[in-house]
C-alpha cells in the first residue's frame, strides 16, 4: 500500500504569512506531510505543480444558489461547477432566492438534501432571520446553519422579509444565546425606498446615486449599536465603500464582534461600467466610483476588511432586460473570484498572495468555526487546494462560463492568474482542458 493517496510536487505554496516551495502528501483527504521534498514513489498519484502557486481551497461565504424553487436560475450543480472552476473547495448558500426560503427547518431539510445530492464541493447552509421565525432559530441552528441572515432593506424577494428594528434586535438577543452569528445585508430601507421613487433617468449614475453611501451607514451604525446592546456576533455583507468601515474599526476597538465582507466586483468594477454594461452590473449596494474601489484595496492592505465573498446573485437572462429599475439586481461572479483578486490585488497593486489568501480562505474558516479543519495548510488540515498558472494571461467568454445562465461583468475581461486544478480532501474535482 501507497504511504500517500496524492502528493503535490514541486509548487509554490501559499502559506497564511509566506510563499514557500514545498511538497504536500495527502492520505485519506487529510494533509499528512508538508516537507521540501517527498519521494513520490510512495504515492498512488503524483500532481506536478511546477510553475505553478497552490492556493488554499477557496471559502466563498456568500452564494445564492437558489434551489429549490428556483433551479432555473441557477443550483447546486452548474454553481459549484462554477466555483470549483475558480478555485473554490467549500461554499455557504444564502437563504433567500431559493422556494421556500430556509427560515425553518422544512426549508432546511429540502435545500440541504439537494445539496447533498448535487454539489461538488463542500458546503454550508444559512439560515434566515425574518419576522415571522424567530422560534425557528434555534432549530435552525441545532441542523447545523452556519450562522443566519436578515436584510435591513427589501429583499427583491416577497417570500423574504426584510427584518425591522423589533426583529433585528429581538433575534439578536436569540442569535446570541445560540453563540451563533448574525449576517447583515445593511442598507437603509426607508433611504433607498424614498430615493428609488425620485430617480427618473435610466442610467447607472442614478441607480447608484439611488442607494447611496450613507443609507449603508445608517444601517451600519444601527445594527452595530444592537450587536453592542446584545453581545450578537454580527457579519457586515457586501461593502462598497471605504467609508463603511469607519464605525466598523470604531466598533471593534469597543469589543464589539463584528467582521466585515466585501466583494470582488466592489474591487473592480464602477459605476461607469454599471452605466455602461446595463444591468448585468446591477447589485445592491451599487457600483461605485473608481475612487471608492482605491479606497477598499488601500483597506484591504491594512487589514482592514476581513473577508471577501462573491455574492454571487444569478437570475434568467430574461431578468436583465429592459428597463435598469425593473431589472434583477444580483451579479453572476463567483468563478471570476480568484481572476479578479490577483489581476486588480496581486499584479495592479502589489497585494501580497498571502493576504489574498486570508481573505478567501483562513479568514473564512475562522470567523465561521471551520478553521483549522478548513483554511490551513498543515498536517491535519483538509487537503483542499486550487492550483494557479500566475503569469497566464485569459480573456474571459462566456463559454467558460458554467454558470446555468451564462452572463457576467467579467465576460471580455482579460485576467492574469488561472485556475489549473481544484483539489477537494485530495480528489481533483477540476481540472483545466489544455
């Protein structure tokens, strides 16, 4: 019998504070050697990695998936599919754009065994704090949700309520009881409500300047003082500016636990691409301008922001058409995760792999209790991996794409940095055609 089951030769490691060549044997799905050199004979398979850096298997926290009840637009297969194409080796569906919603444990029990069924790579379920459940938290959490979900504005989904004050703080007292944690999508309802009715022109600057800055820190501000009145651990989705992290630094040096995300398309893309490429580019919270995204990797080199997830948001083609107000306001982009953070991080900024990696993955796994099962490369560890030719140069079409519906912002976009090979507790689960 082979001493190991896979070894991975010859790669540049991407270690949580350095970049080491060395080689890893895995056994049984688990890291069990990380040396400068194991003799490859003693394994069943060999993996050779020259020229190539070897990622920690990506933690996107943030997918909606969609399934059941909405399959259509995107589910377990085609979006993991997604995923492990860039570099992904575990995922956490949101709990909203799937029928039913999982806000119970029914909800529950059908999302879970779908994906059970279906997804090809690890995943996590959230659960969703609305006004109507909250005595179905805690079954929620005792089936294993790896933490909840509430938007302080609407949803875009009817059978999703947006959580008000009473709910918030009520099921943060319960949230906290349960030393779970509470993710935020935080935009003030009653400000983009109001705002939304004045916009009159159909373009991307208005639908931006419709759901400003300021609405996102109102609502930042509000549940960071209900996370510093019932000790709830609070996860802040999606921030599209800068600006955004002032309360959130301010509140962590209080001891307030309270982590923040923002996502690859707030680190790219403006609101001049949103003007120009119409409602494919269309999100909640906006595009914003270019200043704004200097402002978030300037943050991201400081340490600042904690996580990053995709929000990867699908819908029908047919959902993007037309008018911007009436279009679905969600961004496909979670296979482009990697491309986009070493093309705009790695080589336009200079971003140290290792803070990449953080970001997409041992961050992940320790806010969420997954580390160091997840997110560390060690003895021990799961042998997730993705595997990354740095220096090859792609343009992305949109038949790379495996998304259900094929559409994206990155569509045309040329990256630096692509995914070879996805490595789940040591099985390939992609790999790319040469």
């Amino acid at each position: 019998m082979k001493m190991f089951d896979v070894v991975i030769k010859n790669g540049n490691v991407v270690l949580e504070n350095v970049v080491e060549m060395v080689d890893i044997g895995i056994k049984s799905g688990k890291i069990v050697e990380i040396a400068k050199e194991i003799d490859c004979n003693n394994a069943a398979e060999l993996i050779d990695a020259a020229g190539l850096h070897v990622f920690p298997g990506l933690i996107d926290t943030h997918v909606h998936f969609n399934e059941p009840g909405r399959t259509e637009w995107e589910g377990f297969e085609t979006g993991s599919k997604s995923l492990a194409a860039g570099g992904a080796t575990t995922f956490f569906d949101m709990p909203l754009n799937s029928h039913p919603p999982t806000i119970d444990l029914d909800g529950y029990e059908q999302k879970d065994a779908l994906g059970k069924q279906k997804a090809l790579i690890d995943y996590k379920l959230w659960g969703g704090l609305v006004p109507q459940n909250i005595e179905r938290l805690e079954e929620l959490h005792v089936a294993g949700v790896i933490g909840f979900k509430a938007f302080m504005s609407n949803s875009g989904i009817d059978d999703f309520q947006a959580a008000d004050d009473k709910t918030l703080y009520a099921g943060m007292k319960k949230i906290a009881a349960l030393d779970s944690i509470l993710a935020v999508h935080a935009e003030s309802d009653i400000i983009t409500e109001e705002l939304g009715k004045l916009v009159e022109n159909e373009d991307g600057y208005s639908f931006s300047a419709s759901r400003p800055i300021y609405s996102e820190l109102e609502a930042v501000n509000r549940i960071l003082s209900y996370a510093e009145a019932t000790k709830c651990k609070v996860h802040i989705v999606h921030i599209s500016s800068s600006e955004v992290l002032k309360p959130i630094i301010a509140a962590k040096k209080r001891g307030v636990d309270v982590s923040v995300e923002t996502c690859p398309h707030y680190l790219s893309l403006t609101v001049d691409d949103l003007d120009k490429l119409g409602a494919v580019a269309k999100c909640a919270p906006p595009l914003r301008t270019a200043q704004e995204v200097e402002g978030l990797w300037q943050a991201i080199k400081a340490k600042a922001i904690d996580i990053i997830g995709s929000d990867h948001s699908p819908s029908l083609e047919s959902m993007k058409k037309g008018k911007l107000s009436d279009a679905w306001g969600g961004i496909s982009g979670c296979q482009s995760t990697l491309s986009v953070l070493l093309e705009e991080g790695y080589w336009k900024r200079e971003v140290d792999l290792s803070i990449i990696a953080s970001l997409t993955s041992s961050n992940p796994a320790k806010r969420f209790g997954l580390y160091p099962q997840k997110g560390k490369t060690e003895v021990g560890s799961d042998a997730d991996f993705c595997l990354v030719d740095l220096k090859k140069e792609y343009t992305l079409k949109k038949d790379d794409l495996f998304y259900r519906n094929k559409q994206s912002p990155y569509i045309e976009k040329t990256f630096r940095g692509k995914v070879t090979r996805t490595i789940l507790k040591g099985r390939t689960v992609y790999e790319e055609l040469v």
